[in-house]
C-alpha cells in the first residue's frame, strides 16, 4: 500500500511540474497532453482500480520525466551563449 502512495504523490507532483512549463516551449504541447492523461489515470488508481492501472501510471510518469528533461535541456540551451 505504500508503494502505491509514494507512485500517486509522485505522479501528482510530475503533474505540477508539468503545469508549469512555459508556454512558449515545443515540449508544453507534449506536456499537456500528457498532464490530461496522467491526471485521468489518477483519478482511475486512487478510485481503487487495478495493477494494470497503477502499471499505465507507472508508464505515464516515466514519460513525463522524460518530457520535463528535455524541455530542461531546451531551456538551458536557449540560456546557454552560443560557444566560438
């Protein structure tokens, strides 16, 4: 049961970050999309749904990792001066 609550309270907090990304990024767009998801499956596993459930949350939250990484090297890209 508490491996279950540390994936809910983690997946809520990617959802957050995920919120949070400016709105002017490529990787936004993908984030929310993926946000919605996240969100829904949420609501599925916390309303006492399966393993496959907790599984897709699972594979939802991974993606948003990723997502939130690369919209990071984005941004430190546009931040970085161009090198020469």
């Amino acid at each position: 049961m508490v491996e279950k609550q540390d994936d809910l309270d983690l997946s809520q907090r990617l959802a957050d970050r995920l919120e949070r990304l400016s709105a002017d990024s490529y990787w936004a767009h993908q984030a929310s999309g993926l946000r919605g998801a996240l969100l829904r499956c949420l609501d599925t596993v916390r309303s006492g749904s399966d393993s496959a459930s907790l599984a897709k949350l699972r594979q939802l939250t991974k993606l948003g990792y990723w997502i939130l990484a690369q919209a990071a090297r984005e941004l430190q890209a546009r931040r970085s001066p161009p090198k020469g």
